[in-house]
C-alpha cells in the first residue's frame, strides 16, 4: 500500500514538473515551485527526487514511455503507420510537447544536465527509424536515400513539425502535415 502511494505520488509530481517546466523553461522552474504544487516541502520533493536533475531526467524517461507505450525507442521499435498515430497522440497534449521541446533546445548548451539525455535518445531514435525504414524499404527509398540517411530527417520533420505546432497550431496541421511528409517517402508510386 505504501508502494502504490509512493508512486501515485511520484506521478504526481512528474506531472506538476512538467506543467512548471511549460511555464518557466528548465532554468526558471525550481523545486521550490514543483514542491508547491504538489503540496510539499522542498525537503519533502527531495524524498522522492533527490536533485533537480533527476527530476528532469525521470520527466523525460517518462514522456519517452509514454510515447512508446513503454517499449523504448530500440531498434525496430517503430513503425510507420505508428508513428503517425503518436503525431496525432501528440496534438491533443501541448504540455507535454512544449515541455519536451524547451527541454530539447535549452538542452545544447554545454552544462544543461539533459544534454547527454538527449544526444543518447536522438542516437537511439535515428537507428530505430533506421531500422524501421530498412524494414520497410530495404537498403534504398523510393527517392534513393539510404535508411540512415533518411532517418536524420524523419527526426528533424518530428522535431520540427512540433516547433512549428507550439508557434501557430492553427495554421499548422501536425498530423496532416507528417502524413505528407510520409507520402514524401514513400514516393510518387507509393499509395497512401
């Protein structure tokens, strides 16, 4: 009972860390502010996360489980047709995608704690839309790209589609605009 308690409460504080993170960026977000919406000390919040850095490196395993239902972003882990399933998932959570994205650009500075988080995800995700890729089309796409190649700008259209999304989403159809995108790949021949 303890346990399950200690979870919910764990989840509890991902959550409002993620709305702070929304609100302030990583740097403007303290602990002070996290512990204060769940109702705790500062002291308290350290119970469950012993340092600020922590804190962002669980919110963001947890974004990443969320994502993949848990399975991780390894080789093989995607597909396609999935990934513009979690296009859409991700239009109807701005929290979370403005979150993950102020992390990802405040995380290139030299000292941000969630840089080598996110150099080993990218290196992660680029080999599963590799493989992915490869599964799909072999070792060429119809437009000739390797699926290394390719895979580099299937994770920079996601990046950037959402970048994009946050700016202006009512002139930016994320879903729509991914499944061209796709169409992109598959080629001129390719149904949709």
């Amino acid at each position: 009972m303890a346990r399950a308690r200690s979870e919910e409460r764990r989840a509890e504080i991902l959550r409002a860390t993620l709305e702070v993170i929304a609100e302030r960026g990583y740097r403007g977000a303290t602990l002070g502010a996290v512990a204060e919406r769940v109702g705790l000390t500062q002291q308290g919040l350290l119970h469950y996360f012993p340092t600020k850095e922590a804190l962002l490196v669980a919110v963001l395993e947890d974004r990443d489980r969320w994502d993949t239902g848990g399975g991780g972003s390894e080789e093989g882990a995607w597909r396609l047709e999935l990934l513009g399933s979690l296009v859409e998932y991700n239009a109807m959570r701005p929290v979370i995608v403005q979150t993950f994205s102020a992390l990802l650009g405040e995380s290139v500075t030299e000292d941000h704690p969630a840089r080598e988080f996110f150099t080993r995800r990218y290196t992660q995700v680029r080999a599963g839309m590799a493989a992915t890729l490869r599964a799909e089309y072999g070792d060429a796409l119809p437009g000739g790209l390797t699926p290394e190649r390719a895979a580099v700008l299937l994770v920079a259209v996601l990046d950037g589609l959402q970048y994009q999304w946050l700016l202006d989403p009512e002139a930016v159809d994320m879903p729509g605009a991914f499944g061209d995108f796709l169409g992109l790949l598959r080629g001129p021949e390719a149904p949709s």
